[in-house]
C-alpha cells in the first residue's frame, strides 16, 4: 500500500505529465533564452508541488498550472527580464490561452518529436545532441566544428523548422487515424 | 512559410538576439496572425522539449574517458542514439518527474564539506558530475543534510540529492531524520538508509557488501526480488544477484568526524614527518623490518589492497575467512630484545583472537617463536612460545581498538634479558608484564593477518610494521607515534 506522501506525488506527477509540454512550450514562448526559460520552469514545478495539497481537486490542474505559470513569467519579466526585450502582458496572457487550449497537441508534438529526430540525419542530429547539451556555448561548438557562429545558428533554426514541420505532419496523421 | 522573413525573427528571439525592433515586430505578428502563433508556440515549444530532455537524459554506465587522477567530469551529451529508445522514452514516461527533478537540478545535490588529500575545496557545489579519486578522502553533505564520507580509490556520481551511484570505492553515509532515504546504488545492488549510519563497500574485484553501523537499511541485490533489512551491526554482500549475510567492518569506512583531523595532519606536513622517520629507521643497525607496503617486494597472500593512512598510499585490507599476507624477516636470527609496532585500522570482533604478527614455526621445537595479536577483550598480546606467564597477566590493559574505525598505533617492546613486556597505544605507555622464563624471540616466516595453523583473522588494515631487534625507550615510541600520526 502507498503511504499518503506518495500516493499525493504520483497524483501529482499524472497531472503534471498531462500538461507538462505546453507548459514548458508557454514559458519558452515569453522567456527569449533557454537557460532563463528552463530556470522559469524549474521555479514553475517547485511551486507546484509545493502549493498541491492547497490545490482543490475539483479545480482544473491544467488552469491552475498555468496561472502559476503566467505569475512566473511575469515575474521573471518584472524581476529579470528589464534589460531584455520581452512581450508585454496582453501578449503573454494571449500566449497563455493558446498554449492551455492546445496542450493535448503539446503532448502529442513531445511523442512526435522523438520519431521525428530519428528521421533526422546523423550530421544533423549529432549537431542537436552538442547544440542542447549541458553547459553548451553555441560560439565554441561553433569554432570546435569550423563554423562561424551566425551559420550555425542558422543551421539550427533550420533544424528546428524540419522537426515542426515534421511533427505537426505526425499530429496530423495521428489526428486523421 | 520558408521564405517567411518573420521566420527570421523566430530564430533570431529563440537565442536571446532579438532587438527591441525585432521584438516589437515579432509580437505584432504574433498578436495579428493566428497561424503565425501557432508555428511560434509549436517552434518555441520543440525548442523547449530539446532542452529539457537533453538536461536529464543519462550519462553511459561505463565511460573510458575516465582518467586516473581524481577530477571532475561534467555531464556530456552521448555521442549516438540519445534520442533513441530508452532516454527518450523515460522522458515521455516520466515527463513530471523530470520536470519536477528540473526544479532540484539547478540546484545541487551536495556540497563538499571537506577533503583530505584531494583537489575538491569546502564548499564546492556538486551534481551530476562523475568523481573519480585515486587517492585521499572527500566529505560530502547533501542538500538534505546527509553526510557522505567517499574514501579512494573511488569512482562516485550524486544522481540526485538522495541518491549516490558507486562504481567502485568505500562510501560512509551518516543520514539524519530529514535526509531519511537516501540511498547508495553500486554495480550489484542498492542500499536504502532508513536512518541513520552506514557503509557501502565496492572493492575493485569482489562484491560490494553494506555494512550497518547503526539504525537500518533495506539491501536489495540487482536480480533479487526480496528486499532485506539490515540493521545495527549487521552487514550483507551482494554475490550472484543476491544478498548474503557477512560479518560487519565498520572501521573499514572513513566516517565524516575523521576528515577533518586527516586533512589538518596533512596540512601539520605530518606525511614528509611520517617518511623521514621511516627512512632513519631503516638506518638503525637494528631494523629487522620496516614494511610500508609501498613500493618494491609484492607480498604473497590473499587480501586487498587499501588506501593506508596518507592519500595515495598502501594498506593490506583482510576482509574475509582466511585473508593473510606473508612475511619473511630475521630467519634463523634470535632477538634478545624485540620492538613490534604497527600502525592498524582494525575491527572490534568477537573473535578469540585478530593476527597482527604470526611466525609459522611456533611450536616446542623451537621456543622463543613470536605471536603478536588482538584479543577478544581487545587488547594487546605478545606471546612467545615457551615463556612461563600467566595468561592474565600478558596483555596490554586498555583496550587498543576504538568504537569507531580509526589508525592507531600499537607497539610492543620485549626484553627476554629481564622478562619484560611492555605495551603502547598510541605512544603512550600502557602496561608492563614479567616473566619467569623469557626465550629470546625468534622470527622468519611468519603472516600478518592470520596463523596458519589456526584462524586468527584479522579484520582490518595494516599501514606500518615495524620490527626492530632492540628494545625501544618510552621516548623513541612516542616519537614513531608522532611522526606517524595522520591526524591533528
């Protein structure tokens, strides 16, 4: 039998997982650098867990979790997003809606990712492996690859435009099976 | 789409480039254009899912790159199939957990607390990282306030603020009511602390065994589908998939009030003290045998070879039944006068008795044979075959091991010509014994760690033997303790 403790956290992670996609696509969409973003991520699941036993069932997770994340948001913006250029708030309420909205496609777009890298080739998927590795710096793999940095930004914006058009494809044939 | 300049503006916001312009043109088109938004919220969100999983996706199990000399190793993407079966299931799978993980991952999972002998400085924040030591002993505590004690040579890695892998080396955890669950993985088998002491030993070759000092544990062996609980005083090896009972060796571990007086002896120069005392000894005319187990002559016998008392250096561990090394010094020679001494890491056992020094040719066909032991009582025993005391009366009188594993020095001085014994622990003088009939000792073969003709076993290391054929003053034991002490 589950201790009480456990039984809270497992109820936890199931309604995390639902929407765990689309809340980290959200917070990316208004925090313009990885790291900061995975930062605001990060505070968005301590919270979270920390604030569930005040969550009421009957309440909407998803809804909830996503005011959390907006308040995040919106605080990393007041906090330490002065000196960057960011979207005011309309927009980042406006963000927030759709990205709620559409979290079934969000996990769906995480499950089409993985066939989605395979497809890619071995070049190119190597390159994602350095490019969102731990501690990497683009302007060093840049050099270590004998590319300028600009191209290989490049480079990966192209990339990541293949994996989008990729899996909106594998949602799509999802959607119509 | 593709020729879509606002793409551009994508690419450029994803890296953090955009200016103020571009930010101001990106969100008109984003507040204007409901598909744009979408392929926004759809790139932003892959961007994300690519961060995220390449944060937490595992490091290989056997990684060849690892040096010999202690360093760090930061976690590296894998060179191939990353993205392929498991790491990126397990990511799917578990989706919250790691996102739940994400918000410890920042963070880390210990920090060093103090070290003896490594380049790890107090303070030093630890995560993931693979930590390899060939020598010395670090001081780790956990954000929960568990207490980590990993002695080389060693290979370690914090998967997270309750978990440590061990590949190889001796772990001592001290876990308090808020760390409770801490757990220790090693190659055959995990350990979970249900509070509050004890230790993981993987040996090098041999299986890893958990040893409990105080409180329990649940052991559960890798195949085994029964979990055990271990508690104070017992201990478990983990041996083709299962968990077998075994005797427990809690000296065998470094616990975390040790490394602190390690640290400051290194830091007092005691090791260069340690050395230069061992080199005038071996000019005495005297020395029989100095043996520091370092360099040179390979000794015959089953044991382990341990860490001694200086970073770096030699011990022979005796760990199981049967366990010696042998020696061969002073044959065909006899002493009248005789000093022991050694530096030892042993544990209180219920054995009759633990063998420091054992000649082989004990027997009446040759009296004056010398047998140096621990006794059930622990103390210190000098026995020399033919010699008329009184077995009450031949031991030293304090006990000589202490309640937790420490190095201490033992040194026995004999003196057939006046029947005299006396015993030291630790420099200081402990006990005087007589004789009525005193042979003059005699050596050459002989074993450390057992008898031949009998199981004397030794459960411990031996840093530093010492025999000498004269008899030492007070003074000159005092000062081999000093210069060899590894703690201040």
């Amino acid at each position: 039998m589950n201790a009480p403790g456990e039984m809270k956290h497992q109820d936890f992670l199931r309604l995390f997982m639902a929407c765990e996609p689309a809340l980290r696509g959200f917070v990316r969409s208004l925090v313009p650098t990885l790291a900061d973003s995975d930062d605001v991520m990060q505070e968005v699941a301590i919270v979270l867990w920390q604030k569930f036993g005040e969550y009421e069932t009957a309440e909407d997770f998803r809804r909830w979790a996503f005011g959390v994340a907006k308040w995040k948001v919106l605080s990393w913006q007041r906090d330490r997003g002065r000196d960057r250029h960011v979207f005011g708030v309309e927009t980042t309420e406006l963000l927030a809606a759709e990205s709620e909205l559409a979290s079934g496609r969000f996990e769906l777009q995480r499950e089409a990712l993985r066939i989605c890298l395979e497809k890619l080739r071995e070049p190119e998927r190597q390159l994602v492996d350095s490019a969102y590795g731990p501690e990497s710096r683009i302007d060093q793999l840049a050099s270590q690859i004998g590319m300028t940095a600009m191209a290989l930004y490049k480079k990966l914006h192209r990339i990541r435009m293949l994996l989008v058009e990729c899996t909106r494809r594998a949602i799509l044939t999802k959607g119509a099976s | 789409m593709k020729n879509d300049p606002r793409l551009d503006w994508i690419s450029e916001y994803v890296q953090g480039r955009a200016d103020a312009e571009v930010t101001a043109r990106l969100e008109q088109a984003l507040r204007e254009d409901p598909e744009f938004r979408a392929l926004f919220l759809d790139y932003l969100s892959v961007d994300g899912a690519l961060s995220a999983h390449a944060a937490y996706r595992p490091l290989p199990e056997a990684d060849s790159s690892l040096g010999r000399a202690a360093h760090r190793q930061p976690s590296r993407p894998l060179p191939t199939p990353v993205w392929k079966g498991l790491a990126w299931a397990a990511s799917i799978a578990v989706a919250g957990v790691i996102a739940w993980s994400a918000a410890r991952e920042r963070s880390p999972f210990a920090r060093v607390h103090g070290s003896a002998g490594t380049d790890l400085n107090a303070g030093m924040p630890v995560r993931s990282e693979r930590y390899c030591f060939e020598k010395g002993s670090v001081e780790f505590v956990t954000s929960k306030g568990a207490r980590v004690v990993v002695e080389a040579p060693a290979e370690v890695r914090f998967e997270s603020a309750e978990c440590l892998r061990v590949f190889r080396g001796k772990v001592a955890a001290d876990v308090p009511e808020g760390a409770r669950g801490f757990t220790v993985l090693t190659p055959a088998g995990g350990a979970v602390d249900l509070g509050t002491r004890f230790g993981v030993d993987v040996p090098e070759s041999g299986s890893p065994e958990v040893h409990v000092f105080e409180g329990e544990v649940i052991a559960q062996a890798k195949s085994a589908t029964q979990k055990r609980s271990l508690r104070t005083g017992e201990a478990t090896v983990f041996k083709s998939g299962v968990s077998e009972s075994r005797e427990i060796r809690s000296a065998s571990f470094i616990q975390h009030d040790e490394v602190p007086e390690l640290a400051a002896g290194l830091a007092a120069g005691q090791r260069a003290k340690s050395e230069a005392k061992l080199r005038s000894l071996r000019a005495d005319p005297a020395l029989v045998a100095a043996l520091d187990f370092e360099e040179g002559e390979a000794f015959a016998g089953v044991y382990r070879m341990a860490q001694g008392r200086w970073p770096g250096s030699k011990a022979p561990e005796f760990v199981n039944q049967g366990d010696h090394l042998k020696v061969s010094a002073g044959e065909g020679r006899e002493f009248t006068q005789l000093t022991l001494a050694a530096w030892v890491r042993i544990d209180r056992l219920g054995e009759p008795f633990q063998s420091l020094y054992h000649t082989d040719g004990w027997g009446p066909s040759s009296p004056g044979q010398v047998h140096w032991m621990i006794t059930k009582a622990t103390t210190m025993r000098l026995a020399l075959y033919g010699n008329t005391q009184a077995p009450s009366s031949i031991d030293s009188v304090s006990p000589v091991l202490p309640e937790r594993g420490r190095w201490v020095h033992l040194a026995t001085v004999y003196d057939s010509s006046v029947g005299r014994m006396r015993f030291y622990l630790n420099g200081r003088f402990d006990n005087e014994t007589r004789s009525a009939v005193s042979w003059p000792a005699k050596l050459g073969q002989a074993q450390i760690g057992n008898w031949n003709r009998h199981d004397r076993k030794l459960s411990g290391r031996v840093d530093e033997l010492i025999l000498l054929g004269r008899a030492m003053s007070d003074a000159e034991v005092w000062e081999l303790f000093e210069a060899g002490n590894p703690y201040r």
